[in-house]
C-alpha cells in the first residue's frame, strides 16, 4: 500500500453508508498507514472517530490521545465526551471539563455546549443555570450561519428549546425543535452516529408534548414518536410501498420491517435498510407516510 492508494480505499468508505467487514477492515488498514507515513492528526481523530461510533472506546481514546499529543485541539472534544460519559469505565470531569474547554477556546462550539451542560449539572464546576443559558446563547450567536452538518445547531437549538418551553414560550421552542430536526436529519444522512440518533429520538418525544401529533403528514423521524404502539406504517422509496410493523412480543417493543425483525425502536433506526442502504441514509427519498 502507498499513499494514493490508502487515500483512494479512504475517499471510498466514506461514501458509503453500510461497511462489510472485509470493507471495515480495508478502512481501518488505510487510516492506519496514513497515520504512519504522514502524522497527519486528520487521520488519527477520523480512526478515533470511527471507534467511537463503534463503541470501541479504548481505541477511540488512543487515536484522540495521540492526535492531542501531536497538537490537535479538535481532538480535545471526543477525550472530552470520553470522561464525560465513562466510556472506557471511568467518568472524570475534572478530564473533561479540560478538555472541553481547551476546545471550545479553538472555536469547537459543540465542546461549548458541553461545558454549558457542565453548568446545568454542577459536574466539576458550581451548578449555575444562569450561566448554561448565557453560554447556549452565545453558541447560539456565534453559529449565525451554519456551513456544514457537522455544526452544532441541532445541540444549541433543543436545549433552547427546553428553556423556551420552560419559561412558557411555547411557539419559539416548537420552532427551535423543527429547525434542529430538519437539519438533524440531514446530518444523519451522512454520519449515522448513535448520538445524532438519540438526539432526535429526545427531540421528536419533546416536540409531541407541545403539539399534537398530525397523522396526515409525518416522516421517517417522527416513527420515534407512532412506532411506541402497536401499528403499521406505509411510506414509499423509489415508487415501491414498504411496511412498518410495531409490536409487542414478551413485553417488548419490536419492529418488523423488510423481512427483519428488530429488538426495539433504537435497532430499528441504526440497522433497518433498502437495498444495502440505511433508511436513514436515504431519508430524502422516502415520502407517503400514512398510518394503517
């Protein structure tokens, strides 16, 4: 393997929503070598990246380690959601009340939003609700014009949200939710992490408690919210009818869909596919949602 070849096998699973095992391993060959030949701290977050969508946290640590290591403050953000959470079996918020900051001084406003929660939680700091609300509107004001996916709207807009509702503004938090959901939903398109998916799963069942639910017109997203009892839904890709069954099998939540069954709605969302391809990958070309 060289250079150019490493680069092409990388350019080529990016692309791709679904990764075969031999297609994974090729991926991980790839960002290994260039990780070697180059140091270039782009690879090494991307690998760390990638185990952490994984849930192979011990690698994750070790590749964002070693980009921080060899300076990238980018980095910083996933060692930060590392001790945040405990992922690899020790949560240590002083680690990550550092590291998030650390970002958050290079403009990483998604680190921002957590050291707000950090706040809201008095995990390491003082507990002062005062202070997450004026970081979440300054994250708010320094991120006017979104360039890309990856931003942090959908994280600034439904804590506001949460706020709005809370102080009684209703129809500000409603728009709040549907702004963060449609570019959500976009952002899934192309990453299908599971955290992206928990966010919308928390919005849609927030959103449901300010309006009501519209049987006439609803998406693929708003399944968090119908597929909770049992029915069938019908929508369409390509012209072809598909069926979506929820029911409950020894007290649990199941999902039938495509000649699969799935464990719970969360399963439904990370694996359910057409053709090779991730429903939510291909979120833009489903329409007709209707309730049996």
């Amino acid at each position: 393997m060289n250079t150019n070849a490493a680069n092409a096998v990388i350019q080529e699973m990016r692309k791709k929503s679904i990764l075969s095992a031999d297609d994974e391993f090729l991926y991980i060959e790839a960002l290994e070598y260039m990780i070697e030949a180059t140091d270039d701290t782009d690879y090494m977050t991307e690998l760390g990246g990638y185990y952490y969508e994984m849930k192979i946290y011990d690698k994750a640590l070790k590749y964002y380690e070693m980009a921080y290591a060899h300076g990238d403050s980018w980095a910083a953000e996933g060692l930060g959601y590392i001790w945040y959470y405990g992922r690899t079996g020790t949560v240590d918020y002083q680690k990550a009340f550092r590291y998030y900051s650390k970002a958050a001084e290079h403009g990483n406003l998604k680190s921002l939003v957590k050291v707000a929660d950090m706040y809201r939680n008095g995990y390491y700091v003082e507990k002062d609700m005062q202070k997450y609300t004026e970081i979440l509107e300054d994250a708010k004001r320094k991120m006017e014009h979104p360039q890309n996916y990856g931003d942090p709207l959908p994280e600034i807009y439904t804590r506001l949200a949460r706020i709005r509702k809370e102080e009684g503004n209703t129809d500000e938090a409603v728009s709040l939710y549907l702004d963060a959901k449609d570019f959500l939903a976009k952002r899934i398109m192309y990453t299908g992490f599971f955290g992206d998916r928990n966010i919308m799963k928390w919005l849609i069942e927030d959103l449901y408690t300010l309006i009501p639910f519209d049987e006439t017109e609803f998406d693929l997203y708003d399944l968090y919210y119908v597929l909770k009892q049992p029915c069938r839904v019908r929508f369409s890709y390509r012209y072809q009818p598909y069926i979506i069954e929820s029911a409950f099998m020894n007290g649990r939540n199941v999902i039938h869909f495509n000649d699969a069954w799935y464990g719970s709605i969360d399963d439904f969302f990370e694996k359910a596919a057409i053709h090779n391809k991730r429903l939510t990958a291909v979120y833009g070309q489903l329409y007709g949602f209707e309730i049996l």
